[in-house]
C-alpha cells in the first residue's frame, strides 16, 4: 500500500476530460546517442525511427540521469534524480577499489509517485512490458502502478533473446510469461506483439504504455537474417582506443550482431506506429523513444569486445563522459511543433513533461521539469555515480552549466572542466585555465549533493596498491 496519496484533483481532472491523449514511451536498453541514423549513424539502419524523429521533434543535448540503467529508469518514472533516491547504481552491482562503493538503495520505494500511478490515478488503464530492473517480490512494476505487466524479469537482461529466453545458470534473468512461444522466437518481436496487444484491447480507453525493450543489452544475439544484413567480409580490424585507468573504447561501428539487435528495435518502432495509425489513435497519442544510458563502448583491464561506438562523444555506458549520458531522445505529440531542440535536459525531466502534455498536474515530488517551460532552460545539471563500474568508470559526479561540464573524481579529488560548445569531445581539460568557473561549479556540485544526503563511497581498508608490472 502506498503511504502516499496523489491529489483528487487528477481523478476529477480525468473525468472533466472527453478524450485523454495516451502515452508510449519506448526505453531501448544501451542505446547509444549515435545509434540511430537520425542521430548521425551510417552503419546502422534506422528508418522507422528516424521517421519517428521526422514527424516528431529530435532532442540533441539530452542525458540519462546516471550512466547506468536502474538510476536512469527510476528517474523516468518518478522525475526524481537518483541521488535523491539512493538509487545510484545497476541493482545488483557490487565493486571496490581505493574506496568502497556507496551504500545504495536496491529497489525504488513504494512511497514513491510513479509515471504509473499518476496516470492511473487519472483514470488511465497503465501497462508495463519488458525490463524492470526496479526492485523483485513486492517492488515490482505491478506494485508500483502498473496495471497490466509482462515478461519482466528480476534482473538486468534476458537469460536469451531467443525462446525459451533462459540462462541455465542465473535464473533471475529468466524472462516470465512467455513459456509457451516456440524456439524460434525473438524477444523483441515478442514484447511488440503483446504491445499491439494492449493497444488493440484498450484503444477505447485511455492508456499509458511503457514498452521497456531488453534490446539491446548483453547478450549480444540477433536474429542470423538480421545479422547477416551487416557482415562486411572485407571489413578491417575493429579500431579501439585507450580511456583513463586502462579501459578501452571501440571506435567503429561495425559490431553486425549489435546492428542486427538495432535494426530488430528499429522493426518494433515502425509496428508500434503502424499499429497506432490502423487503429486512428496516432494523433491523441504522444511517443517518447530513448534509452536509459550511453551505448557500451568503454570496458576495463583492456577488454576490446565492446558492441558500439559513440564518437565523437568520449567513453560510454558507466562514465560521466558525455558518451555515458548523453542518449536520444524523441517526442511525437500533436501539442509538439516538429523539429529539433537543442537546450539540455535529462531523464529527471519526462514525467513531468508527461503528465503536463497529457493535461494533468504535476507532482509535488519531482527534481526535474517540464522540458517545455521556462523552467527547464539554464539551470544546472547535476550526476552522482559513487561506484566503481566494469566500463573502467571510478567514483565521480559531474555538473553541467550552460556549455561548461565539470567531472569530480572521488579517489583523489581531481576535477576536469570542459566546453562542450567548443570541445564536445571532452580532450581539452580547462580547469587550471579556467580556475574561477572551476570553482564556482565545484561549489554548485558539492551544494546540490549535500542538499540532496546524496551517500558516498568511502575509504577501503582492504585496498591494496597494485604493484607495477
């Protein structure tokens, strides 16, 4: 039960209205900034989604709330910043180095607001399908407004992307409900099957449907059709180059098992709309499309077998480089003027820009705002990500202001100053040339993580220093 009560309002708001507009948003696992043709891949084969982003309106300077899922996922649906949360790292993730990783909250609360339950409350029908990766028995998404919820495991990824969709040796990542389909099945054609499915049963009435690909997360499996499309036999050797703490980031995209994955996500967007126009509900309904970090490029201890490539964007999935947050994003709405938006904004910022396209009030509990008010213009960005991660990421946290990024890093107090306008690529560390905006951002994060109780890691007693080879 829920300690909290949303406002009656939303109920009487609901009744008041003769045609609610319904939602999609559609999360892809791991989908990388330049993932899609749209946004600057010419590997890659996007074009229901770079469709979506022609009748829509393409954010350019979006982020995730953090560098890896379960943050990012728990801001999406509640509009609080994981810091607020506890929830700072993937649930489940446990690493140690010089420090010890913060203490960190492995399921989102109950008294929590969800996306959910604010558009149930306003007489929506609510369904959820896919990665939940929010917490297992009693935290799962039907106990955080969900009304209709399939094939959502207790973990991260699928056991297999193809049927049974089964580890034999981690059981968590077992996908439920979905015994019956046949060997051959794909995991992703099967999750927008039963998402026509809800469409057709409740285009009646209104719904909000959150479709949580698994795709295109580890393992890397796609359907050999879908592969074979990608395979260059004459390709070169893959190109990889070193990040800081000796990890490695691909810097090609030609990985054609991963591009198979990409364009079986690609096939899912394109249904969803085509089932959206068969059954007339394209024009009173919005689609959000994005992912929950920066694609998997960057891996530790030298490992060379990372699936994508987010340059010019440095690093990936698990830093706080901008190739590990920053995601796209795409909204079509018929209360949105098509285009692109360049002003910054993260995760934080989706249910409140929901709930006000929808008509609803806001909550009273969200960090982020409205993407399309004054409010969400030049203010401060804010990540905390105190853990240790296997992309070779170390404790940090990041602010960015206007085109100025700062990263802090807790093992020794470092920072890095960037221009993004100027060097998007983050090569360029301006923090001894520029040691008042150094300052003044480093004052602004240190603020905004107390005000928060944001937890950090501290000293490792066990740590021993690596000897040199």
């Amino acid at each position: 039960m829920k300690s909290r009560v949303l406002p009656i309002v939303l109920l009487l708001l609901a009744a008041c209205s003769a045609s609610p507009p319904n939602v999609v948003v559609i999360i892809v696992d791991d989908l990388g900034w330049k993932d899609t043709g749209v946004y600057g891949s010419d590997y890659y084969e996007t074009p229901h989604i770079d469709q979506l982003a022609e009748e829509g309106l393409r954010f350019t300077q979006f982020y995730s709330a953090n560098p890896v899922c379960s943050p990012t996922r728990a801001s999406i649906l509640t509009g609080r910043n994981p810091a607020r949360l506890h929830i700072t790292n993937w649930i489940g993730g446990s690493q140690n180095g010089m420090l010890r990783q913060a203490e960190y909250q492995r399921e989102l609360p109950l008294e929590e607001v969800t996306l959910g339950e604010a558009f149930q409350a306003a007489g929506y029908t609510t369904g959820y399908l896919g990665k939940w990766h929010l917490g297992t028995e009693g935290y799962r998404a039907a106990d955080q407004g969900f009304e209709f919820v399939r094939a959502s495991n207790d973990t991260g990824s699928p056991g297999n992307y193809f049927a049974p969709y089964r580890h034999p040796n981690f059981v968590a990542s077992n996908v439920p409900d979905l015994e019956s389909d046949a060997d051959s099945t794909y995991l992703t054609d099967r999750l927008t099957d039963l998402a026509i499915e809800f469409l057709e049963t409740h285009q009646k009435e209104p719904f909000l449907l959150v479709l949580s690909h698994y795709g295109v997360h580890t393992p890397l499996q796609s359907k050999p059709a879908m592969t074979d499309r990608f395979v260059n036999p004459d390709a070169e050797p893959t190109p990889f180059m070193p990040e800081l703490y000796d990890a490695m980031t691909r810097a090609a995209q030609d990985h054609a098992t991963y591009a198979g994955m990409i364009a079986s996500v690609d096939a899912s967007v394109g249904r969803i709309t085509e089932a959206l126009r068969e059954l007339n509900l394209t024009e009173r309904t919005t689609i959000v499309f994005t992912s929950d970090n920066g694609g998997l490029s960057t891996l530790s201890n030298g490992r060379q077998w990372a699936p994508t490539a987010n340059l010019p964007l440095r690093a990936g999935k698990g830093w706080l480089y901008e190739g590990g947050i920053r995601i796209p994003l795409i909204i079509y709405s018929s209360k949105v003027e098509r285009g692109t938006y360049s002003k910054p904004g993260t995760t934080d910022d989706l249910m409140p820009t929901l709930l006000a396209l929808a008509g609803l009030p806001p909550t009273d509990s969200t960090d982020g705002a409205d993407l399309f008010t004054l409010a969400s213009v030049n203010r401060p960005l804010y990540w905390h990500f105190p853990h240790y991660h296997g992309s070779g990421n170390r404790p940090s946290g990041a602010i960015r202001a206007g085109d100025y990024k700062l990263i802090e890093w807790f093992e020794t107090g470092g920072i890095e100053l960037y221009n993004l306008a100027a060097d998007p690529e983050e090569l360029n560390d301006m923090s001894g040339s520029l040691p008042a905006v150094a300052d003044s951002l480093h004052i602004l994060l240190h603020t905004w993580r107390s005000n928060l109780e944001a937890q950090m890691p501290t000293p490792n007693p066990d740590y021993e220093v690596p000897t040199s080879r």
